[in-house]
C-alpha cells in the first residue's frame, strides 16, 4: 500500500483552504467556501410540567459541506435573543449531524440553567461544525487551527417548566422551594428577615401551607406563619407527606485581614444565585488574606487546596495581592463538613 501524500496548496480566503490528498489516485479537494451546516427544524420548546417528560423531541440539520466526505465536531447551542450568543447554553456536542434528539425532561433541565421556569422567552439556536483536515501538520485547518463553521440563528420562544415548587408568601425576596423528584420533599436556599413570617403556597393548585397549632408540621390551611430567627440565608426543607420541616441557617461569607472586620465577626455576607447555582458578593478588599466560612463560625471554613482555584475544608489562607473592588464567587461542590469542598473565582473590578 502505497504512503499517503497530502499537499496543502495557500489559504483562499480568511477560512478557505485549497486541500489536496492522493490516494491510490483519487483526488479529494476542499471548497475555498465550505458551505456552513444549517438548521433544517427544530421542536416547540413551550413545555410545562402536566406534559410527557419522556417525550422525544428532535432537532434536525444539515452538515457541514466541505467538498469531500469529512468528520466534525458539532455543537448545538442555544442563548437569548439578542445577546449575540455571548454566554450559549450546549445543548449538544459530538459527532452527530442531522438529528439531534433529547427527552423533554433532558432538554428542560438544560434551558433552566439560563431561562426562568414557567416562562416564555425569546430565543436563538445555531449549530457549529470544527472541522479538523488532519493533525499534527500545524497547517490551517489542522489540530488547533481547526476551522469552525456556523450555522445562521433560528429565532425560537422556550418555556422551560419549573420543579414542583412552594413558594414562601410574605417575604420582600422571590422565594420558593422545589423538589426535584417530585415526591412531596420540597428544599432550597430562601432568604429570610427575622420581621417577615410566611407561608406556603402551590402555584399548580394554589393549596395554601401554614403551621398546626403547636408550630410543629406545615398543613394545609395552617393558621400560624413560620419565622426565621435571623436575617440572612436558610436551607429550608418541608415534607408535605407528613408536614415536617427543617430551617437551618446557611450564611456563607468572607472573612480575614483583608475584610474591614479582619479575622472577626460579622463576615461580609454572600447571596446565593439560584441560576447559577453558586454563592456571590461584590466587595472592597485590603491588601492581605481571605477565607470563605459558614455562619460567622471556624467549624466549616474553606482555604486553598493547592489547585488554582479550588477549596478545601480548614486549606491555607487565600492572598489578595491588592487593595480593590472584587467580584467573587463561591461554588459549592461538598456542603457536608468536614469534608466541605468547592471553587472560587475572585475578578479585580478596579
């Protein structure tokens, strides 16, 4: 078998590139101007919770056209309208290039991490093919310098439906509590002031939850409102199936020298994002150390653990360099101590 000859004639175009390859004399030459995939159609996106979750929906393409036979990478990726897909959510990636298919249930839990439940919005799609020639050559169109190609935007409107969730009456902040298995345990992350009693309510059936007589179990049609015994962050869980519930504090926050009340109480306090799913404070800072910890106490606390960016439970202080603005984040990936866990992000804004 003869060794394969392949020649790379100059670029025509920004993209374009004039490929030749022989072997046992076929000729294969790539366009100057490959025709991008496109998108042929795509489901209805409207889904709401009284639905089939196992229904199958699909989403149809045409493949990138380079003049030959040729593999790519494909990824489907979807944002809000206007926004110039500057944050896409994936909602595929591989090698698959006509028909892309979920579940409605697979597919909604990958629009809530970027659209609000029970909500519609308007939208875009595109699909995108990197299209690697060959590798190793460092030629255009090779190994890193793989061309990519994009489709043109459909316009769509997405309704994501929401977890079964209970929404907390009574408070200043949006707050409700879901259950991700829909069995009747509801629990999320709630903020709370000491002077705002609540209760609960369903919006699909719109049943009202407060507390028995004695405050001990959540009922329907209770009387008496739940209060929090502080201002800040709580975990708040409630099993309907026998009206029993927990309220624990999560007050996640910065301390150190680096903070106007240095190694003591109280920290600068966090808020949870509930899309993003990671706790966040935009703050001043000295020059000097910080540490991440839970309700102003050193029982759980969070510092380096010697990979950039990652935390460990009681790991060494974390340097800030220079006096400023910053935005930080706190992802949580072990809330349990003492093994708690996660990653931190810290961006100077001046």
């Amino acid at each position: 078998m003869r060794n394969k000859l392949i020649k790379y004639f100059g670029i025509v175009g920004l993209l374009g590139l004039l490929a030749s390859c022989e072997k046992d004399g076929e000729k294969i030459t790539m366009l100057s101007d490959p025709n991008p995939p496109t998108i042929v159609s795509m489901p209805e996106m409207k889904f709401y919770r009284t639905g089939d979750p196992n229904q199958v929906v699909e989403f149809r393409c045409t493949p990138v056209d380079p003049g030959f036979n040729a593999s790519a990478t494909y990824f489907l990726e979807i944002a809000p309208a206007g926004s110039a897909f500057a944050n896409p959510v994936q909602l595929y990636s591989g090698p698959q290039d006509t028909l892309i298919t979920f579940k409605v249930s697979e597919l909604n839990a990958k629009l809530l991490s970027v659209f609000d439940g029970d909500v519609e919005t308007n939208a875009e799609v595109r699909v995108r093919a990197i299209l690697t020639v060959d590798a190793g050559t460092g030629a255009p169109g090779t190994g890193a310098n793989a061309f990519a190609y994009t489709s043109a935007s459909s316009a769509t409107v997405v309704r994501p439906y929401g977890l079964p969730r209970l929404d907390l009456i009574g408070t200043s902040f949006a707050n409700w509590i879901e259950s991700p298995n829909a069995d009747g345990i509801y629990s999320g992350f709630v903020k709370l002031s000491s002077s705002e009693p609540f209760t609960l309510k369903n919006p699909d059936d719109n049943k009202v939850y407060g507390l028995n007589a004695g405050g001990t179990a959540f009922e329907e049609n209770g009387s008496n409102s739940l209060t929090s015994p502080d201002n800040g962050w709580y975990k708040l869980t409630v099993n309907l199936n026998d009206g029993s519930f927990s309220l624990d504090a999560h007050m996640y926050g910065v301390v150190g020298s680096a903070t106007p009340n240095g190694w003591g109480s109280p920290d600068i306090k966090m808020d949870y994002n509930r899309k993003k799913g990671y706790w966040e404070v935009t703050t001043d800072l000295n020059e000097g150390e910080i540490k991440f910890r839970k309700n102003d106490g050193w029982a759980w606390n969070l510092g380096l653990d010697g990979t950039e960016g990652k935390l460990k439970h009681d790991g060494p202080n974390i340097p800030v360099t220079s006096a400023g603005s910053y935005y930080i984040t706190l992802t949580i990936t072990e809330y349990e101590g003492p093994n708690e866990a996660g990653v931190y992000t810290m961006t100077k804004l001046n």
